[in-house]
C-alpha cells in the first residue's frame, strides 16, 4: 500500500513540473504565432517549386 502513495506523490511532482514548465512558455511567448506556420506550410512547395525554376 505504501507504494501507491508513493507513485501518487511522484506523479504529482511530475504533474507540476509539466504544469510549471507550460506556464513558463506561455508567458514566455511560445504559444504567440499560431497563424503563421500553418500558412507557411502550405506555401512551402511553391517557394521549393519557384526556387528550382530561378536555378535552370
């Protein structure tokens, strides 16, 4: 029995450190952009496809 309140406390310690790891990079900023890279993807073969026809 004292091994579950042993995985439960572990559990909870690595519970907060993920819960203070998210809110460090939130405020830090990580979670800003969130338009671009999806726009971005869908332009990437095209800027491959231009790229290859300016180097012929």
């Amino acid at each position: 029995m004292s091994v579950v309140f042993i995985l439960i406390v572990a559990s909870l310690i690595v519970a907060v450190g993920f819960l203070i790891a998210f809110i460090w990079s939130v405020k830090s900023g990580q979670y800003e952009d969130d338009y671009t890279p999806s726009v971005r993807m869908l332009f990437d073969e095209e800027n491959k496809q231009n790229q290859h026809k300016t180097n012929k």
